[in-house]
C-alpha cells in the first residue's frame, strides 16, 4: 500500500487538482457532475464598524486608544525598502500567484503560504493578483487581497504591503513585509 495515498491533500494540492480539472474536457458520451458553488463572504471576516452613542456637546471626546498587540497595525511599506525590493537590493523570498482561482481558492492559498514564509523567517514575499478585467475595473482579486490583510488571520503575519515596482508585476502584485516571528531566542 502505498503511504502517499493514505495523506489527506494538502490545500495547494487541491487547488491545483481542482484547476487541472477543469482545464480538462470530458471524454464524448461522459456526464461531468459539476460540484455545488459555494459562495463564501469574506465581507464578514472584516472588522464591523463600531458604533457609538452619540455625546452631549459639552462632555469632551476621549483620545482614540492605540492598538492593542493582538490588534497590530499595519503600515505600509516605507519608499527606502520598496525601491531597495524594486532594484533587487532586498531579495524578495517568496512568490504565490493567484491568476486564475476564485475567491475561496485564493483565500485558502494565500494565507497558507504566508503561514509557511512567517514560519520560515522570511521577510518579503511577492503576491500576484492579476490586473483584472481589461474593461476598465479593478480585478476581484486585486480589490480584495489588500482587504484580506486587515483581517483577523493574516493581520498577524503581515507588516505591510505596497504595490509592486513594474518589473515584479507592477499594479497586478503586492510586496508584502511579513512581521518577525515573536519570542524568539
């Protein structure tokens, strides 16, 4: 019996079985059962606004708190580090590109290969959306991949992220700075 076989997939395994698959054509006379579509909202992964009681005029406003650790801001990536990622000075040591998958495939790949490079200890990592449509609209992962980064899950892997210079992508990538590993030795 073969050991492999006995392995659950790996989320990237799947995704690639699943893009394969599709790029496939029945053989004549075969039925293909398409699987259900399952539409996931990552809208709700988001932080929902806060809202507050309106105050009395004369009852003076208290200063915004500051983040807590849990809730790490983040920053972009400052113009020195992007142009030294742009020239090649700083290695970029990792890449995923999401051409082609949906929401959900994108979603599951990213933050799984942003857990593997934070563990890793690598620092800045090179992700690709895609332009998008060529009628003028931003492309749905472009839009949403910087929307991701502000939730829960990779708010505590990612530093920072700016576009990427024009020979790593230009507006169809993002230079992501992952945050360094806490407590270490």
């Amino acid at each position: 019996m073969n050991a492999k076989a006995d392995k659950p997939l790996s989320m990237e395994d799947r995704i690639l079985w699943n893009r394969v698959a599709r790029s496939t054509k029945p053989l004549p006379g075969k039925a293909v059962e398409e699987p259900p579509a399952v539409v996931e909202q990552f809208a709700d992964l988001l932080d929902a606004p806060v809202k507050t009681p309106k105050r009395a005029a004369a009852e003076p406003q208290p200063e915004p708190s500051r983040p807590k650790s849990s809730q790490a801001r983040q920053h972009g990536i400052d113009s020195p580090t992007r142009d030294k990622l742009a020239k090649g000075r700083i290695p970029i040591e990792g890449k995923v590109d999401l051409h082609g998958l949906t929401q959900s495939e994108a979603h599951a790949l990213l933050l799984s290969f942003l857990h593997r490079a934070y563990a890793d200890g690598r620092r800045h990592v090179l992700v690709v959306t895609g332009k998008g449509s060529s009628l003028g609209s931003d492309g749905v992962l472009k839009r949403a991949v910087p929307a991701w980064f502000a939730t829960p899950p990779f708010r505590a892997l990612v530093g920072g992220h700016e576009h990427a210079a024009r020979n790593h992508g230009g507006a169809g990538a993002i230079y992501v700075r992952l945050r360094r590993p806490s407590g270490g030795a």
